[in-house]
C-alpha cells in the first residue's frame, strides 16, 4: 500500500472469510491480535463459541496468542494480498524474542508487519525493540490519558514519519483503560479531543485514530480535525462491525479438501457496509 493512500484498518482479523468480507468493504490494513496473556481466561471466553478442537495446556512458551486460531492465522498471512499490510497487535510488552516467535507462530515472520504498541513504552525499550526486530510500528496513545501532551511528545520524538504511526485510541481499549491505571471517562470524546487539538498540531508522524463507533460520530472527528488542519492518516475499528456472540461461532474450514481447521467468523459484511460507503464517498472532508 502507498503510504499516501489514507487506511482503513480493522483489528481481530484472524481467517480468510474475515478478511475477504474486510477487503470487499474497503478495509486495506489489518490487525492480528497477541493479546491473549491469560491463557484460563482466553480458554474459558472461548467456550460459549463452541470450539472444535480445545487446546488443554498453552504450547507456545507461554506467549498471548490466540491459540485456538493459529492455524487460520497462518493461512490467512499466507493469502493476504501483498497491498495490505498486517499489523501484530500486542496489548503488553514482550522481550523481543517473544515477539519475534509470535510472528513466527503466526506464519509472519517474512511478511513484513508492523508492530502495533497497545501498550506504553518508554524510550529504551523503544530503541530496543526497533533496532533488533527492525519493524513499522504503530504506537498507541490513549485520548483520555492525563499525559496525553507529555506522552505524544515522546512518540513524536521517536517515531520515523516516513514508516511509523501514532494511533489514538478513543475506545475502551486504551492502554490506561487496558491497565486499569485509570477509569474509563464519562466525559464526551469530540469534549477531549476539542483540548488535544494543539497537541496534534505539532505532529510530524501520520496519524490514525482508533474508535468503535457510528459512521456518523467519526465523520465528526475527522471534520473536527479537518477544520483545525489536521489531516487523518486513516482510521481504525473493532468489535463495532463484528456480528453479535450469538452468531458468532466456530467451524471447520476444509482448505481445497486437503487441510481442515477450525476457524470463528467474526465480521459483519451488512455492519462494514456502511463504512465501505464512507470511505469511498466523503471519509476525508476538507
């Protein structure tokens, strides 16, 4: 993808049906998600989608994969057009050789991911992770964080603008929520986002913003940040296009008759449609 193209990326994309319903509706960057670290947790959160196959014990020294998916991950990084990038998501940190089994484990070592941070990250781990694993990064902010201006200095610092983004997340998946360092705001996001504006001004690195939310409220953001001069590198989402638990649930895929494993469609094709719209008609207002 031409870093001048403006991206619409989806998270939680793990097999081949998602992702086909996410590039049919205009998606053109994916998420892979290692966030798994409870692996009782995630065993448990699994059961009401029916798995096939219930791994007993965690194999893979221990790393937040989503282990019940491994195999339809790496088929799917297999058969992802080489236009859309794929980001690993990592919700902690890991040493680098967690990381770079993680990729390994989800056949996308030789794809050239870029590294998602949902997580802080200070400058020597910063330094640390990118000089050894040498990958894009995607590092987070959270738009409710009490540091916000201290912390996106940091990230404008460090960042490489030609390769690198700065996500802010609106959602509930931002890194101090994720942390439980701080409580989830009752105050309305375009309210913070209105006292962030000065800060994102002095940004040089390409900027995302992350939010599950209507077609109609981020069309608000970005005309917000438009008239402001604050030009979108793209936009991000989750669960807000996923169909309901109750549809969702696993099944085998039978690969050409040869290869069978067991994969949980997620996507909604009638709730990314509208986005699909969005994005082709009016995503970047001026």
């Amino acid at each position: 993808m031409h870093r001048d193209n403006k991206i619409f990326k989806l998270c939680r994309v793990h097999n081949l049906e998602d992702y086909l319903t996410a590039v049919n509706n205009g998606v053109n960057m994916i998420g892979i998600h290692a966030v798994y670290t409870d692996f009782d947790a995630y065993r448990a959160a699994e059961e009401i989608y029916n798995p096939i196959e219930r791994p007993i014990i965690r194999t893979h020294k221990n790393l937040p994969i989503a282990d019940y998916k491994v195999d339809a991950i790496s088929y799917l990084a297999d058969n992802v057009d080489g236009q859309i990038p794929i980001a690993l998501v990592l919700e902690k940190d890991l040493s680098c050789e967690g990381i770079a089994e993680c990729l390994r484990l989800y056949n996308l070592s030789d794809k050239n991911p870029l590294l998602q941070l949902q997580y802080r990250i200070n400058n020597e781990r910063f330094l640390e992770i990118t000089r050894t694993l040498s990958k894009k990064m995607i590092c987070t902010i959270g738009l409710n964080q009490e540091d916000f201006d201290e912390y996106f200095a940091f990230l404008n610092r460090v960042l490489d603008p030609d390769n690198d983004f700065i996500l802010i997340d609106f959602s509930k998946h931002q890194p101090d929520y994720l942390t439980k360092k701080m409580g989830i705001s009752s105050e309305t996001k375009m309210n913070v986002l209105m006292k962030r504006v000065k800060c994102l001004k002095k940004s040089s690195i390409p900027l995302l913003i992350a939010d599950d939310t209507t077609v109609e409220k981020m069309a608000k953001y970005i005309r917000y940040l438009s008239i402001n001069d604050i030009e979108l590198a793209g936009i991000d989402m989750q669960n807000s296009v996923e169909q309901s638990k109750e549809a969702q649930c696993y099944t085998l895929s039978d690969v050409c008759g040869k290869r069978e494993f067991q994969i949980k469609v997620r996507k909604s094709d009638e709730k990314l449609r509208p986005w699909r719209d969005f994005v082709s008609q009016n995503f970047y207002l001026s």
